[in-house]
C-alpha cells in the first residue's frame, strides 16, 4: 500500500481550513484511489474584487484563476480508478478531472446529501464567477498577461506563499474554472450512496461511508481488501448539534486509520498542554475521569464517555451565543451585519440563535439570505430527517420543525434572493439588517458589493471565519472602519481525544500529519505510526501477506482429503478463481478429468534408503554412489540398467537424471510408492 499526500488541511490557508479539506492518493492491489478532490480557494486572495476603483494594492486585475492540488497531481498520474469523497467541499474539483478524457471511467463515490450540497456549491461558484466577469469581461485567449513574463514575477511571491507553499510549483497549474456544463457531466459519473451501505468496487474492494459528524452528508471512508481494510478518517465531531453524530463504531479493528482531520491542527496550541499531561501521567487523579489510558486499552467504558461528551458542542453554542450577542450590540447601534460564512451547519445554527436572541432583546430587523442556492438549500434541509442528529429526529416526531429557521420563513423575519438585483430585493430591503451571503473569500458574490458598501461605517459588523488571511482579504476594502468578528467553529477531533479515539478504534497502523509528528506524544502503543507530508509517497508494508479464500459448498462435498500425519490432511482439486463481494472464491472449473488418469502430487522430503529398493522392485539395477554425500545431506542413487539414469536426493528437493522414457516412468513408479500422494 502506498500514500501520497496531494494537499493537507487548507494547504493555502494556513493551519486547516474547512473549505479545503486534505486529499490523499492511495495505492492498493494495483488501483488508485483519490480521497478528496478540494478546491484550494485561497488562490482568490490574490486577485482583486470588482467593481474595484484605484489603487488594486499589488492584487491582480484579472478574472481570477482556480487550483486544485488533487486534480492536477491526478492528471499527472494518468488517472484513478475510483473517488470517495468526504464532504461537499471535498468534491469542488471534481469538473476539472471529469472534463479530461482520461477520466471517462473513473467512479465517483459520495453520499446522496454531500453530493446534492456539492453541486449547489459548484453551481454558486459558477455563477458568482459569471458575475465577475460581466463586471470585468471575458478572459482573453491564451495565457492572461500577468501570468506572462516578468508581470508574473510581481505575483510569484504572494501567490507562492498563497497558493502552493511548494517550492519550484509552477503558477501556470491555476486554471480557468469549469462550467456549468463541466458539472452536468461530473454529476453522471457520481453514484451516490447511503451512510452504512456497503458497496462493491473491482469486485475486490468493499466501500462503506459512515457519518463524521461535521457537516449534512459528510463521511468517513472504510476501504475493505483482501488483505487489509483502512479508515480513511477527515474531520470529524462526536457529537453534533444538526447532522448525524460520528460513527465510530463501524470503525472498530479496521487495519489502518488515515487520520487527516483539521481540527487538531488549528486547536494543537491550547490541546497540547492536556495531550502532554495524558501522556507523561496517566494516572493523576486531576485528569478527567474518561481520559485515564491505560496500557491494555481494555476498560472501553471510560473512553465513551470522555469522546461523546457534550463539552464542545456546548462550546460551539457559547461561540454562536458569542457571535449573536456581538450582532445585537452592532443592530442596536444602527449598525447591519455582513456574515459571508461558507458553512452550511453554523449557518442553520446562527440563524436559530439570532432568532431567539433578537426576540429576547425585543429587536426587530430583517434578515436576508442572499445566495443563488438559498431557496432551494433551506428547503433540502427539511427534507432529510435521517441524516439529523437525534434531537433533530426528535422534533420531527413531535411535530416541530427541524429548523429555527422554518419559522421565521413564516414570520416574514427571513427573506430568500438569489441576487442583490433580484426583483422584490429593493422592496423589502430595510437597514440596518443582517445579511448571510458568499462568498467567504471576499473575492466574489454578494459580499463584495455589501462589504464596499459598509465598510466605511463603524457601527456596522463583518462576521469572518478564522483560516483566512484576513489582512490581505480586507485589504481592497481599506480604509476600513466596520468591526471585524474573527470567529472559530467547530471542525474536528480535538488533539487531546486522539489518543482516546485511536484506543476505541484499535488499529495496527496509524497515519498522521507531518504537523502531529512535534505535538502528539508517542508513548508505547499498540499500533504503529507513520507520518505524511505533502508531496511525498510513504509505503505501508503488507499488515497480511495471506488473505482467505471461500470454499464452494459443492467443491468441499466432493474432496477427499488424505491424512498425511496427526494434524494435516490434504486433498486434490481443480478450480478457478473468482473474486466477488471483496471475497476471494474457489468455484467449480469445469468438467473435471478422469481421476485415474491423474498424476499424483507428492509432498516432504524422499528417504533415499527407502527408495533403492523401490527401484529395484521395478527390475533396476542401482546402488548409492561410491562418493556418496551423505555427511553434507545429498545422496545419490545411480541406475545402470535397463538404462542409465541418477537421481540426486536432499532435504529439500528430488532431481532425476534420465532420457530415456519408458525408465523415467519406472523411476516415477518407485518414487510414487514410498511417498504420501494425493
């Protein structure tokens, strides 16, 4: 097996990025696995929004151009033979590999919900791209002149730290972005699937998504192989406040775990104090009850707790109550709210928490939801009840609505429109309002326009979320005097609970981030660990080099199997070999010959002294050599009628010497009655 990193957790942005999640190519039994295909977003940074007046402050003036780590590596490799994605941002670059005749075959396997939040996703980028270029205009033919000569080397510093973070990545791998009807083809080629549902793939490979927790439809991926099975595991949450909680426990005892969760590298600086504690003591009492480790990782009952407490998702809500009361005190003030957050759950949650912190302070403003996805993504996610939490599943059966934010469709507090042109958008417009719209990077959509136009107003807020360079994303927009909010929202695996985690799952093999490898003490484990890093192939050795093979019934009934000493037994057969179901299977091949007709197959080493007078039972005349070996273990049996023939005996194999048939066959006869057969 072997693993190649294609890009780790916001490759461009720093310390993890949700809207980049990691991208893995993976090797086994000869096929090719992509894990993830992301779009590396902060490639946006670079380029200045429109409509964009004076100085652009050393940002491009052009139609911005799109990279995807995992698409380009894969182009280069020729291809993969199957995609399992993880979330709907994890399927983004999808059109840039589907559009390329190489990938005609290629499968694409996601869940139903990521797969449908995916496409809207593709489809609003598509359109905020198209919007941009009706204010800048069409890309010219041929390379854009800043990628051309010296111009690009203006760029090459900003956008090499921005983009790529390799030294020597060539900048021309930015491309143009897909179309729409790049997407239409993407999404023939997805076979969607459901949590828990096990699907076959080469007839050798099992597939099964299970829940991560993060986001509606997100997943964590077991591939199942003859001979090992991997937990390919992305950022995760124990429990979660809107989606289905993570699924661990169809995880248990799979061979190797691919941890490549965010989380633990954004919160590493405040985890590693208690990662450091559960390592060098693990017996103080002061610790958490839960999180005591011990060598032989028996008693699960104190793991369980400690992983699917409710302390981060009541941290999550104290952040959004955080985040609610700050947009209070700027609605108060006079002030509207800009929130460009790219997150489906925070978003649902937000809209709930302001619901009812607007109503308990008795303020009364609009809230706008500008998106071209908006309408047709509030009304899917009251469609899907069995991908919610179970407090969600909950209201359903007693008649609530799944969302805070169906109630306020029906109070007229929450306004859907899929453009700030909109008709109806003017009419209903009142200031100050809170606005959720796109796009996060500030480079494109509705966002861009709201943001130049409060910029300059100090009572207003702009709700950011951390992994974005904020300094060079606020930078078109300077002088700048809106407050800034720069928020954190849940997004994975905390680095304290991973050692937890890593015990209730119980691997052989663990691979992590080069990022790990200096904060996640490792003390003796019952698994191994190897590191990844970008860029680079580490190989896995074969956890199994024997793998089971299944017995047809009817096969089994008609052996006859010869005892050969106390414990083994061995028979002879004749069949083909099918591979079905991730199983490997002997079936029937066929007409089988005549058994008397059948050379015997013979097995252990042959004992010379037994064997001399075997061969002159068949009326040979022989005798051991006169310069017999039998010191160094060789013997020889020299035959001298009716012809000449030598047959060199050793532990460990038999060599006969002879050109004459009809002797040949009198050896083989001699041979057959002193050795066991079958």
């Amino acid at each position: 097996m072997k693993l190649t990193c294609l890009s780790t957790s916001g490759s461009g942005g720093g310390r993890g990025s949700y809207h980049s999640p990691a991208s893995h190519l993976l090797e086994l039994e000869g096929l090719h696995f992509l894990l993830d295909c992301p779009i590396d977003l902060s490639a946006l940074a670079a380029f200045a929004p429109v409509p964009l007046t004076g100085d652009a402050g050393g940002l491009i003036r052009a139609v911005p151009r799109y990279w995807s780590p995992a698409a380009a590596a894969a182009t280069k490799a020729g291809g993969v033979d199957a995609v399992l994605v993880s979330s709907a941002t994890g399927m983004l670059g999808l059109p840039f590999l589907t559009r390329l005749p190489g990938f005609a075959n290629t499968k694409i396997y996601v869940t139903e919900v990521a797969a449908r939040i995916g496409k809207l996703m593709m489809g609003e980028l598509v359109e905020m791209h198209r919007e941009f270029i009706r204010y800048y205009g069409p890309d010219t033919d041929g390379l854009p002149k800043w990628m051309e000569g010296g111009k690009l080397n203006e760029f090459l510093s900003m956008l090499q730290k921005l983009v790529t973070q390799d030294e020597g990545k060539d900048l021309t791998s930015l491309m143009p972005l897909y179309s729409q009807g790049n997407i239409e083809e993407c999404m023939q080629k997805i076979q969607p699937v459901k949590y828990g549902e096990e699907v076959c793939f080469n007839a050798i490979f099992m597939l099964k998504a299970s829940s991560s927790g993060l986001e509606l439809g997100s997943s964590v991926w077991t591939i199942e192989g003859p001979r090992a099975s991997i937990t390919n595991l992305p950022s995760s949450v124990f429990v979660s406040a809107h989606a289905l909680d993570f699924d661990y426990s169809s995880l248990k005892e799979n061979d190797v775990v691919l941890f490549s969760d965010l989380s633990s590298l954004n919160n590493m600086d405040e985890d590693n104090d208690k990662l450091d504690d559960h390592a060098m003591n693990e017996t103080d009492s002061s610790l958490h009850p839960h999180s005591v480790l011990r060598d032989d990782y028996a008693d699960m009952d104190e793991k369980i707790p400690f992983l699917c407490n409710n302390d981060d998702i009541t941290e999550e809500i104290e952040r959004i109550s955080y985040i609610c009361s700050c947009i209070v005190d700027a609605i108060k003030s006079g002030g509207s709210v800009l929130i460009p957050i790219g997150r489906l759950g925070a978003i649902l949650l937000l809209l709930e928490l302001i619901s009812e912190t607007l109503h308990s302070s008795s303020i009364k403003v609009p809230i706008f939801m500008i998106s071209e996805t908006a309408e047709e993504i509030i009304a899917f996610t009251n469609a899907l009840p069995e991908w919610l939490c179970k407090s969600r599943q909950e209201k359903l059966f007693s008649g609530e609505a799944l969302f805070g934010h169906v109630e306020l469709l029906k109070e007229g507090k929450l306004f859907l429109f899929p453009h700030l042109h909109s008709k109806g958008l003017l009419a209903t417009w009142k200031e100050p309002c809170i606005v959720f719209c796109p796009h996060w990077s500030l480079r494109l959509g509705p966002a861009v326009h709201l943001l130049r136009r409060w910029h300059a107003d100090k009572r207003c807020l702009l709700v950011l979320e951390q992994g974005i360079d904020a300094e060079l994303t606020l930078k078109p927009f300077m002088p700048l005097a809106i407050q800034v909010l720069e928020c954190s929202f849940l997004s994975g695996v905390r680095a304290a609970k991973i050692d937890t985690l890593l015990g209730v799952l119980n691997p052989k093999s663990v691979m992590l981030p080069d990022g790990l490898k200096s904060r996640y003490s490792v003390k003796e484990r019952p698994w191994s660990f190897l590191y990844y890093s970008k860029g680079k192939t580490i190989e896995l050795p074969n956890l199994q080099e024997d793998f089971e093979v299944h017995l047809a019934s009817d096969i089994a009934h008609g052996l006859k199997p010869r005892k050969l000493n106390e414990t083994t037994a061995v028979a002879r057969l004749r069949t083909k070999l099918l591979v079905s179901g991730g199983q490997y299977q002997l079936a029937v091949a066929g007409k089988l010959s005549d058994q008397s007709k059948r050379h015997l197959l013979h097995r252990e080493a042959v004992d010379p002294d037994r064997l001399l007078p075997a061969l002159r039972v068949q009326g040979m005349v022989c005798s051991f050599a006169a310069d017999d070996k039998s010191a160094a273990g060789e013997r020889s049996i020299v035959i001298t009628s009716p012809r000449d023939a030598l047959v060199k005996i050793t532990s460990d194999k038999t060599v006969i010497y002879c050109d004459d048939e009809r002797t040949s066959k009198h050896i083989y006869d001699a041979l057959s009655s002193v050795c066991n057969g079958i």
